[in-house]
C-alpha cells in the first residue's frame, strides 16, 4: 500500500530526533585541573565546629551585629548588583538552552487576485483566491558533534560561576560587616578610656593649680600635669575623629543612613573555636574557589564549541500547510502541502575566522586555569594568616593584660611615693602615660584578635553550606541562614 506524503513526514521526524538524542559529543567532558594539597594546615590542632556548617547567625552572637548583617545582605548596593548578574546569566542560559530545540510556528495567509485577460489563455480577467494554514520550522541544527550542548554547557557554567560569586560576595559582606562593627568597638572603647583619663587628669589639674596658688607645689610640676591632660585630650579629639569615619564606612557597607545606624557592644563576645579541618576539603567550601572552577569549566566547554565547528553542520527545515482555493476546502483531502529538507553545510574557506575562535578560547582556558589555581593558593593564604593571627594574638592579648595590671600597680605606687615626698611626680607622669598606652594597645589587640576569628570564618567559607545551589538544576537554592538555629526533631 502507497504511504502518504503525510505519513512519510510523521515518521521522519521522530526518526531525526532519535538521532539527535543518540548524538554525543567527540570532546570529553571538563575538568578541572588536578593540584597538590597538603594533608593538613600548618597549625596547632583544634577542636571546634565546621566553619562551612555554621551559619553567621550562630557564628556571631551578638544582637546588634546580626542587625547590621542583615541589613547589609539586603541593603547592600554591591549584592543588588551581584544577585542581577545571576539573574542576566540565567536569562542567558535560558536563551542557549533553547537552541537544542526547534523553532516551532504557525502561519495563515488568505490572497485574492485578478489576471489581466491578455496574460491568460482564456482572454478574460480571472479572479482567485488562495487560503492556507502550515506550521513548521527553519533551520533546526542536529548537534551530531556537541557544539550546540557545549555551549549550553558554558551557559551553564557561567550562569553557576555568578551564583557562586554572589555567594563569595555575600560572605565577604558578612565578613567586612562584622569587622567594621569590631573596629567600632574598638574606637568606642578607647574613647572610653580616653575619656575617664581626660576627666581624672582634669580634676588632677585642679587640684595642682590649687596648690600652687597655695604655694604648695611647683609650677613645673603644674606643667607636668597641664601636659598629661593635653595629651589625654589629644588622643580624645582624634579617637572621636576616627570614630565619626568608621560609623560612616559602616553605614555605607550596611546601606543605611549613619543617623540609623544602631548601637555598638564592646569588644567581650567570645565566639566558638572553629576547627580548620582538611585542605581538600576548602576546595569546595569557598564559594570563591567553586565561582573559579565553574569559569574554568565554561572555558573548556568553549574549547568543544570551537572545535565543533570545524566539522559539518547538519540542519532540518520542514513545513506542513493546507492551501485551497476555497475557505472551506482547507483540510480536505488533497489539499495537504509539506516539505521536508535537511542541509549539510562545511565552510570552505572563512578567512582563518574558525582557527582564531579556536585559539581565543585555548587562551581563555589557560587564563581561567591560571585564575582557579591564584583563587586555590589565595584560600590556603588567608586561611595560614588567620590561623597564625588567631595563635598569636591571642598570647599578645593575654600579655597586653598582665602588663595594664603590672602598669595600674606601678601608677598607684608612683602616686603613694609622690603624696609621701619619696619621688618627684614625673615618675607619677610616666607611669599614668604608660598605663594609657598599655590600656589602648590592649583594646587594640583584643579587636585584632576578634578580627583574625572572623577573618578565619570567611576564609574557611563560613556559612557555605547555607549559601550552595544545587547544580543540577538552573535555580539556585537560596535557603539563606535560618533566623534561629535548627532545632532537631525529637
């Protein structure tokens, strides 16, 4: 029995799509390249919790910096833009995923016309109508060397290396975030003190212009102490200075007016160790390192893209339509019109177009490699000085501490020695100078030590584990940080 034009075109294409399916690329699948980790940090071990594992509202304890956190994440000028380049790159991987498929559309046209008589063998003006109704598409490739799925894949990978950039930028906001707050800490606190020793060499002051009206004591001991509150006042004005900067800088960061910003607590949390655990295992918890790997992986895809263009592209137009003179014969039998046209197509000669493509994108691959390996070597840096500052700022702290009691004891001596006559009060003047330098440098290394926990949460990619898209799938799994710690079920 005579198959159907009809039928012969049912059964084509699914043919074609069988072979399409069945196709898969010549190029392997990318890989990142592999690099020599060490077994461990160069470090004293430690017992704590997972950096990855710890979400930064459990990390940082304290109320008024989990405020500020979160304003920032949502405020932030740099993650607005961030969040809307994931977006644009998704878009984009939308549009080259939709390459793999054909390009399906429907049409209707009706015409009427009229022949002259001298162009017709009948000598009298004709009158005709033409209606038809077909569907079809043009120019649908056949990815039969995975040029198209090459670049769907590089789509992909970038669409993935933004997310995880959003995701390194966010945790550098929380992290930037946290050490401005610190660092504001640190003026309040030595604003404090400054403060108190402004207001206690002031009655100091008073006390010894008293005396020398009396004639009790000297003008040059007058001096020495007219100079101790000088210099208490000094350190005052520029103390407040540097605090009026680093609120600012903190409101911007947050994305709030300075006037908004909250209060500030002192520099006495203690946050958890945090245990730095196995080299290989940064690898996929810094979301900077994942942001590089997927580049580098979109880089190579690019390399298969470039090389399947050198091969043939194969590519199928087919249209089906219904014409008839009449309105009402569309659809009638005999009025069915198709066409059916595969294409191979090879350039000849491009002018070396396909070999630069193919060049450009060796290039860039090599870049990316370049950049994954400066990104990996960077992570274990950060990580090495955090794990150093943590060690020894701590010592500097516990030192800095017996040495303000060690000056308090020698200031409250010099004093009792001055009051009995047993010394002349500069003594007095250089342990009080001592005792403030000591009391700020304490403070001081007490935000440095905080700084270095922080610096050590970011560089362990702290939180990451709440931050991570599914890659499987396009759309990113923003599960962000539970308002409070999840609570196991009994």
């Amino acid at each position: 029995m005579p198959r159907s034009p009809l039928m012969s075109w049912r059964l084509a294409l699914p043919l074609a799509l069988g072979a399409l399916v069945a196709c898969s690329p010549l190029t392997p699948a990318p890989q990142p390249p592999s690099i020599a980790l060490p077994n461990q940090f160069d470090t004293p071990a430690s017992s704590g919790p997972a950096a990855a594992a710890l979400c930064w509202r459990n990390y940082f304890a304290d109320a008024d910096l989990q405020v500020l956190i979160g304003q920032a994440l949502r405020h932030n000028h740099d993650l607005r833009s961030a969040r809307l380049r994931v977006q644009e790159a998704r878009a984009a991987y939308g549009i080259q995923q939709a390459e793999r498929w054909p390009t399906l559309g429907a049409q209707a046209a009706a015409t009427r016309a009229r022949i002259p008589a001298d162009l017709n063998l009948s000598r009298q003006p004709l009158l005709g109508n033409q209606f038809q109704i077909g569907v079809g598409f043009n120019s649908w490739e056949l990815d039969f060397w995975g040029r198209v799925s090459s670049l769907e894949s590089a789509a992909l990978e970038s669409y993935l290396a933004s997310d995880a950039a959003r995701q390194a930028l966010e945790l550098s906001v929380v992290a930037q975030v946290a050490q401005g707050y610190l660092a504001l800490a640190e003026l309040n606190e030595r604003l404090a003190l400054a403060e108190r020793t402004v207001s206690s060499r002031a009655e100091s002051l008073r006390i010894f212009k008293r005396r020398v009206e009396l004639g009790a004591t000297s003008r040059l001991e007058l001096t020495q102490v007219e100079l101790l509150w000088q210099q208490a006042t000094m350190l005052r004005a520029q103390l407040e200075q540097a605090r009026a900067t680093q609120a600012q800088a903190l409101a911007l960061l947050v994305g709030v007016n300075v006037a908004q910003l909250g209060p500030v607590g002192a520099l006495d949390g203690a946050w958890p160790e945090l245990a730095p655990g196995l080299p290989a295992e940064l690898l996929t918890a810094r979301p900077d390192i994942m942001a590089a790997e997927h580049s580098l992986r979109a880089a190579q895809a690019n390399i298969a893209a470039a090389r399947a263009a050198f091969l043939p592209r194969v590519a199928l137009t087919s249209n089906w339509s219904t014409a008839s003179a009449e309105l009402d014969g569309l659809f009638k039998n005999g009025s069915a019109d198709w066409a059916f046209s595969p294409s191979i197509s090879l350039p000849i000669f491009d002018g070396g177009r396909r070999e630069a493509a193919l060049t450009l994108a060796q290039v860039r691959s090599e870049q990316a490699v370049v950049r994954y390996e400066q990104t990996i070597q960077a992570a274990f840096r950060d990580v090495a000085d955090a794990l150093t500052a943590r060690h020894w700022l701590g010592e500097q702290v516990q030192t800095l501490r017996a040495t303000q009691a060690v000056q308090t004891e020698r200031a409250r001596l010099a004093k009792l020695r001055y009051d009995s006559g047993a010394a002349r009060y500069l003594e007095v003047l250089d342990a009080e100078r001592d005792l403030l330098t000591v009391q700020q440098q304490r403070v001081q290394a007490q935000r440095a030590l905080l700084s270095a926990h922080v610096a050590l949460y970011a560089a362990l990619g702290g939180g990451s584990q709440f931050l991570h898209s599914t890659a499987a799938s396009p759309a990113p799994a923003h599960s962000g940080c539970p308002t409070e710690p999840t609570r196991e079920s009994p």
